[in-house]
C-alpha cells in the first residue's frame, strides 16, 4: 500500500485538498439541543416556470410527515456523512513518466489536473451528492419537491468545488431540517 | 473558449490518475488444472453474469483497530513536524488496510454462462462493501453502505457467496430502483444443498452462512446504496438494517 502514500502526498502537495476519508466516525459531532424555532428559514413561495421544472433533478429538498426538527436534523446530518467528502478528484499520478522524468513535468501537471478536475471532477462529486443524499433521505421515508436554484442555494450547498465552513454547513441543514419537519409542501412530490 | 479548456482537459485526463485510494487486489484463483487448497487460507467463490470488481472488506480485530490508530497517530505527528500552512492530513481509512478488490480479468471458471471468481484471503468474518474498482474511487463505484452482508470465511473451505446481480443484468427481471432512480445490487445466495460444478467440483465448498450488515460510512467516498432485501437473511424497515433471523439490529 506504499504508493498510495506517495500518490496522496503529492496530491495533498499539489491540490491543497482533503478527500476526507478520516475514520469511521460518520456523522458531524453531536448537535447541542436546539429549537427549531430560532432557525430563520426562507420562503418556498414560487411561481412555477418550466425551466424550473427541468431543473428538479438538481434543486429539491426534503420533507417527512410525524417528524420532529431533532429527527430530521440527525437524518439530514447522518445523509451529510454520506455525501460529503467525495473522493472522485483528479489528481496528478506520480508513476507517470512525465512527473517522474521532466523538470517541469509535475507543475504542468498539476495545473492540468486543477483544470481537469474543475472540468469533470467538481460536476462529477454534485451529481453524487445529489444522489447520495437522495438514497440516504429517501431510504428513510422522506419525499422530495422541486425549488429554483436562487432559493435553492439560500440554504444548500454542493460541496464539489468547495466545502462549506463547518458552522455555514450545519446552519444549512438546521434550516433544512425545520422545512423537513415543517408543515407538508402544498406541492407534487418528485418521483 | 469554455469549449476549447475541456478540450484541453479531456486531452489531459489520460496523463492523470483520479485515484484517491486504492487496496489491494486479492489473491486470485486461476488456471486451468485441478485446485490445491492451502489449509492456512480461505476461499470466497461467487458468480457474476458480466465480468467487474467487487470489493470484500475483512472485519478487523479490537486490537487491528488499535494499530491503525496508532499508525494513523504516528503519521499525524509526522505530518505536524512538517509545519503544515493548511490541513491536507490524508491518511487511508480504515477499511483500505482490510479490504481486498476482485480482478476482472481473473475468472477461475465459467458455469451457465456466468463468471465464477475463486479468491483466496485471510480467514475470517468477510462483508461483501460494495461494487468497486481497484483503482478507484471513480464515477462507477458504489459502496453497500447502508445495509449489506457479512460471512465467515473458513481456512480451508471454500465459501460459496452465489451470485451477485448486477443492476443491468439481462437474464432475471431487475427490482425496483432505489430512491435516486438507480437500480440496486442483489446477491442471490446457492441452491443448498450445493452441487459444486465444474472446477469447484471435489472441493470443500459450502454455502456462505449470511448475516445482516449494518449501516458503514462512506470512507472511500463514493456513491452509496444498499444490496437488496435477501429473504431471511437481510431486510429493512426504512434506513434501519434488520436482522430477520434476530428481529434485531445487525451488529
């Protein structure tokens, strides 16, 4: 298993990044008691247009019937867990010959493998955070419905370019957590 | 101008590799001839109608765990001395120490028309984690994460798994998707009592004695579901693994 030591410190070295593959612990610390009612939520009100409609597949959120804030919150933290820190990255390799053998080998290829994975990397781990928080959450008996991308991403992150700062992130899945919880949607729920 | 940097990047994309973590690729059963089994090691046969990689991940012991937190401690002491600018600690997990990958390539034999796949590992409790590729993570792989089957490996024997359905499988009606829209894995254990065919024949083979797996993370970051339901042996009330046979929890 030595290569993939060398492989991540050059990684590491190069990209700055984490994969974020740490240990068993799965979900993110345990959560003080909080109530729901001092997470501030935005309005769901929209009038439906179709190219919101097109765009279901990527903008949604959940909602459960007999749930309370505290369940909600510990199965959007616990799908988060299985979501975040996806590991599809391009990377440089190390045993390629142009690393290995040219001077400026490793910095060229640094920079395609940013360029690369900006490309194909960062659209790779949304679509599989989508899809993960949809078996996660789904698995565990919530419906999802559509929103548009503006009231979508006032508290939603994708986690594929950047992750989101710790507190930002938990603050986002509270208030998930309340619409989860809250009253059931006036909508069609998506198949 | 978008248009000409994917170009550029799809050009690049053979010079790069995308793994993030790798494991081992176990030890394959091959060849033709008749099979010597090493009483020291054991066997896990199973069959697919197309050929991949899945990946077996042994259950470690307390005190396994216990040296892989003091190895990860170590080389997060390492990482400190260096006087890192930023945190890009990167460290395998866990299960990359104690899981083995399936070769494509290395069928052992073919019987009705499937793939049967001999492999030989360390003997013990065995969870079948999820359809993945050696050099993964990639864009196919796909963890058993939320709910799976764990077997004893015995030294000496040969633990037959029976099949396991890939989700695009021809020859029997695939179930229902799951909540993304993708259609699961299924493991369809052996007729008992076996009828070892082919190779297998005159080998200590004996069906695998399954049990629920619960829940694990997600280490290697990839896209998670779970196999699905085995009658009698692996069910599921929501998210919850159950134990049919225990009407508990797994674990």
């Amino acid at each position: 298993m030595t290569r993939f030591g060398t492989q991540g410190r050059i990684a590491a070295v190069v990209l700055l990044t984490i994969t974020g593959h740490a240990s068993r612990a799965q979900s993110a610390p345990p959560t003080p008691a909080i109530s729901a009612d001092t997470v501030a939520v935005p309005s769901l009100a929209f009038d439906e247009q179709p190219e919101m409609v097109k765009a279901y597949d990527k903008y949604f959120y959940f909602h459960r019937d007999g749930t309370t804030f505290a369940e909600a919150l510990s199965d959007l933290q616990e799908c988060d867990g299985y979501a975040r820190g996806l590991a599809y990255r391009i990377k440089p390799d190390p045993d390629d010959p142009l690393v290995k053998n040219s001077p400026i080998g490793p910095v060229f290829e640094a920079i395609g493998a940013r360029w690369a994975d900006k490309m194909f990397g960062v659209p790779e781990r949304r679509k599989a955070r989508r899809t993960n928080m949809r078996v996660c959450m789904g698995y565990k008996g919530y419906q999802r419905y559509g929103l548009p991308q503006a009231i979508w991403q006032s508290f939603n992150f994708d986690d594929a370019a950047t992750a989101p700062a710790e507190a930002d992130r938990q603050k986002m899945l509270m208030q998930q957590a309340k619409i989860a919880s809250g009253p059931r949607p006036l909508k069609t729920e998506l198949k | 101008m978008r248009l000409l940097q994917a170009a550029l990047a799809l050009l690049l994309l053979p010079l790069i590799c995308k793994s993030a973590v790798a494991v081992d690729y176990a030890e394959h059963v091959t060849g033709n001839g008749p099979v010597t089994i090493d009483p020291t090691k054991a066997y896990i046969a199973f069959r697919i109608l197309q050929k991949s990689e899945f990946r077996f991940e042994r259950l470690p012991s307390n005190e396994e765990i216990a040296q892989y937190d003091q190895d990860r401690r170590a080389a997060f002491d390492d990482y400190k001395k260096k006087k890192p600018k930023g945190n890009d600690f990167e460290f395998d997990p866990l299960e990359a120490r104690f899981s083995v990958n399936t070769q494509i390539g290395k069928i052992f034999d073919k019987q009705d028309g499937q793939y049967v796949y001999l492999i030989a590992v360390k003997p013990g409790t065995y969870v079948l984690y999820g359809h993945m590729w050696q050099e993964g993570p990639g864009d196919m792989d796909t963890c058993f994460c939320m709910g799976t089957v764990k077997f004893e490996a015995a030294a000496g024997k040969v633990t037959d798994l029976g099949r396991i359905r890939m989700p695009d499988d021809w020859d029997v009606p695939a179930p229902p998707a799951n909540p993304a829209g993708i259609l699961p894995f299924v493991l369809i254990p052996p007729a008992t009592p076996l009828r070892p065919a082919g190779r297998l024949q005159g080998l200590p083979v004996e069906p695998a004695v399954l049990h629920a797996m619960d829940k694990m993370p997600n280490s290697f970051g990839v896209v998670i579901d779970r196999l699905f339901p085995i009658p009698g042996v692996l069910a599921y009330e929501r998210d919850k693994v159950v134990d049919p046979k225990s009407t508990a929890r797994s674990r």
